[in-house]
C-alpha cells in the first residue's frame, strides 16, 4: 500500500522560488517536502543517500544541471519519480527529459492548479503501482493514458467557453470529477467545492454538451429524478 504521505526532495537553486515551491507542493493532500537541494550534485547525493519517492527538479542550475541529473538518477537506477518544473521551454530539451522518464513537465511560470493537477495524478498512479498483484491490460492501459485522458478533457473544454464560464472554475470541477469513482449530482459537485448549485449545474450542463460527462438519471421511488454526472473516462 501507499505510504501515508508522498515524500518529495526539491532541487532548485534559486531561494525564493524553491520556498514558493514547497508551499504550492504540501498544499496538495498527501504530499510533503522532506529535503531540498540547490543543484544537481547536491540533489543527486541526497537521493542515493536516503531515496525520496518524488524528485522536483529544474534545469538550470549551477554545478550541475538538472539535465545530467535525471541523466544520472536513470544511471545510478535509483527508485524515484521526477516531475520537471523549469523555464526550459524549447523542445530538445522538453524531449530528452521525457525521454529519461519525467512523469511530467511544468513550464515557468506555472499556475498552481497546473502542480495540484500533476501531483494528484502522481498519486494515483503511485497507489495503483504499489499494488503486488499482477496488472490487467485495462488497468495498465489506464495508468499509462490517464494523464493524455485528463489533457484531452481539458482542450475540448477550453477553445471557447461560453459567456459567464471560466477556465478556473471549469478546471476545479474537471478535477473534482475526476477523483470520483461514481456519479454526482450538482448540488454535490457544488458542495464538494464550495460554488452555488445553479453555477454548478451551468458548468456541468456545458461539460456534458462537450461530451465529457456521461449523464445519469437516477429514478426514485417519489419526487423528480436526479441528474447525476460522471466523466466517461469512468466507464
């Protein structure tokens, strides 16, 4: 099973940014910032010497790069994750660092909502890999696309969103769905994050128009019957 909590080492060289960092990380259920590092030397001693689960690292560092450091991590075989948060945005360097197996790649500045996005989907691609048991096909081709599932989501989504809805709030309600193992109505999705039940209701009503949402009416004994919502990627 997984570890109550997601330790993360953070090599990042410049002060500020590495605090901004780690405040924006352990705002997100069940991760926590154990150690950091200023460069990649440094950052690569600490991993061999005591493994965290998850690396956070930046390119452009002093001494040693962040580039030569996942080339090191993958060499030296130490078990850890790592997520790219960096100003690199060119594609030579975007590629070779998926190519030595980031889990995924932040480009600076990035809004929080973007590392809560990648952070939670870690963890639920640490919980189902910890697992002993053998894999399925579905459940393998589940872990591998679901980041590419979550993005596809987004982009039909977000082109041109009708007047009075905001890609904020789209973002909060696509993520909330997307941590629900069954369906909701509005007034849960509203509850569950802390909007009116109408707005809610108006983003889901655009959702399900998009094709994201699969609609679920539910039949009660009395009374009328209630929409409830879920992503398809759920069924």
């Amino acid at each position: 099973m997984i570890k109550e909590s997601i330790s993360v080492l953070l090599i990042e060289d410049d002060p500020m940014v590495q605090e901004v960092n780690k405040q924006f990380i352990e705002r997100v259920n069940g991760f926590k910032v154990t150690d950091v590092a200023s460069n990649g030397q440094e950052g690569l001693r600490k991993i061999m010497h005591s493994p965290p689960d998850l690396v956070i690292l930046d390119i452009f560092m002093p001494v040693q790069d962040g580039i030569d450091t996942l080339y090191e991590i993958r060499k030296q075989q130490a078990d850890v994750d790592v997520i790219v948060i960096s100003a690199a945005n060119d594609q030579k360097t975007i590629r070779k660092m998926i190519q030595n197996g980031a889990f995924d790649y932040l480009i600076k500045p990035f809004k929080f909502e973007r590392l809560k996005q990648t952070l939670e989907k870690y963890y639920r691609f640490r919980t189902q890999v910890q697992k002993d048991n053998p894999l399925s096909q579905s459940q393998l081709d589940k872990m591998i696309f679901q980041k590419d599932q979550g993005h596809s989501a987004d982009q039909r989504t977000k082109e041109a969103l009708p007047k009075g809805l905001n890609e904020a709030t789209l973002n909060q309600i696509i993520e909330f769905l997307n941590l629900q193992a069954s369906s909701l109505s509005a007034e849960e999705v509203a509850d569950g994050i802390g909007i009116a039940r109408v707005t809610a209701r108006r983003y889901l009503d655009y959702l399900k128009g998009q094709g994201v949402l699969h609609l679920d009416t539910q039949y009660g004994s009395i009374g009328r019957p209630i929409n409830k919502y879920i992503l398809k990627k759920h069924m």
